[in-house]
C-alpha cells in the first residue's frame, strides 16, 4: 500500500514539477537578462529551485528553493552550495518550512 501511495503522489506532483521547472527555464532565458546576473552563489538561485524542484518535488523542492533565495541577500550567504543529497529529516508535508535552510551557515566543504 505504501509503494501504491508513493506512486501515487509521484504522479500527482510531475505536471507541477515540469510547469515549475519551465517557468523558472522561461525566468532564466528572458527576465533574468533584464535583473542582471548577480547572484551570490553557485549554482545560482534558480539552478538550485530546478534542481531541488526536480530531484524531491513540487513541495518541498519549492520551499528549498525558497529558503535559498532568502539566503541570497545583503548579510546572507554566499559561494558553493548545493542542493542537498536527501530531504531533511525534519521535513513534513505540513511543516514545509524545515525543508529548507533558512540560517547562514555556510556549506562545509570537503577537503580534496
């Protein structure tokens, strides 16, 4: 029953996923020429939306993505930093917040 459920959502949630992903492709090739590219990250706000958006969904992909560009301000973070491996395990459905990370911290690096 559960791998029913899992599949259920899976396609309950890609019409939002490919929608999301083509409005923010459409933001990237039109109205982000017009902002200038000037984000402090890498990979940039919106590369890192799509990116969370595809790999765990709508949902949560969208508050990560959220919490990013709340990060990407004067005082906020800057430089490396990824889309997580995996959700975070405090995240729940109704509690869309904790997906995200809202705080500074900055991306530890690994040592190459």
């Amino acid at each position: 029953m559960d791998r029913f459920i899992a599949l259920m959502w899976r396609v309950i949630d890609f019409p939002f996923k490919v929608a999301a992903v083509f409005l923010i492709t459409v933001y990237r090739y039109t109205l982000s020429a017009f902002a200038g590219r000037t984000c402090r990250h890498l990979p940039t706000c919106s590369e890192f939306t799509r990116d969370a958006i595809w790999q765990f969904g709508f949902w949560p992909g969208g508050w990560m993505g959220l919490a990013r560009f709340w990060r990407c301000r004067p005082g906020g973070t800057h430089g490396y930093d990824p889309v997580p491996e995996s959700l975070p395990a405090s995240g729940r459905w109704y509690l869309p917040w904790r997906y995200g990370r809202w705080k500074g911290e900055m991306h530890e690096h690994a040592d190459g």
